[in-house]
C-alpha cells in the first residue's frame, strides 16, 4: 500500500477497528509500504481522486499489481481504464468466505452500509445469494 493509504487506514483512523489491524499486517510484514515514484502523475490523478487513492493507483500500475482493492467508483472507472483489475471490500469478503474463512457476509455488508458505505441493492441481493449457494 502507498504510505497515504496507511496514514488514512492507521493514523487517522485511530479507533477504528481496522487501523489496528492495518498497523499489526505492517508491523508482520504481511503488508510493506511502497510509495510510488512518479509523483507528477499522483498530482494529477489527484484532482479527481482523494489522495490515497491516487497514490494507491500510480503506485499499482508501476509494481505490476495483479489487482486493486478499491471501492471509491471513480477510483474503480480509472483503476479499469489503467487496465488494473478491480477488487471491492465486498469481492474480499467473498474470497474469504469462498476459501472457508469464517467471516459472516452478511453481518460485515450490513454494518458496513449502516456506516455509509454504499453497495448497490443489485450488487448486495447478488452476493447474498451468491453465498447461499455456496452453502448448500
């Protein structure tokens, strides 16, 4: 992750329940900050997009990233442009509950819509469904 995207998710976010996780994945090197070098492109993708995401996607496109964790839609419109595959918070807790995580779908959508963050009906009766399937 660029360092933008660290500070959002553990300096500034103290107190929520993913900061702690966030610092504990660097601090175990499961996750290694990475800046990315070409800060003239940063500035300019940054008059459309917040600053991490600009980061996130500059930085991305120059380590030859399989994918990009992003839910922000104009981020999502130009990661696809930049030919980044796309992965949502979402896509995560299907691939964690798809390879026997136990993680309750659901409830983490719910909770997270109850705190703004927006997930088309569409895409939400999709996933539920998509996951019933999987536990028949």
């Amino acid at each position: 992750m660029p360092p933008e995207v660290r500070a959002e998710t553990v300096e500034r976010a103290m107190g929520y329940p993913n900061a702690e996780t966030v610092r504990a994945a660097c601090e175990a090197g499961w996750m290694v900050v990475v800046p990315p070098t070409d800060t003239s492109r940063v500035t300019l993708l940054r008059a459309q997009l917040h600053a991490g995401e600009a980061e996130m996607l500059v930085m991305a496109e120059e380590q030859g990233v399989d994918a990009v964790l992003v839910d922000d839609l104009r981020a999502r419109n130009l990661a696809t442009v930049m030919g980044l595959r796309v992965i949502g918070t979402a896509g995560i807790l299907l691939f964690a509950h798809a390879r026997g995580m136990r993680v309750d779908v659901k409830s983490a959508l719910d909770e997270m819509r109850g705190h703004g963050f927006r997930l088309a009906d569409a895409v939400y009766q999709a996933i539920l469904q998509r996951i019933g399937d999987e536990s028949r």
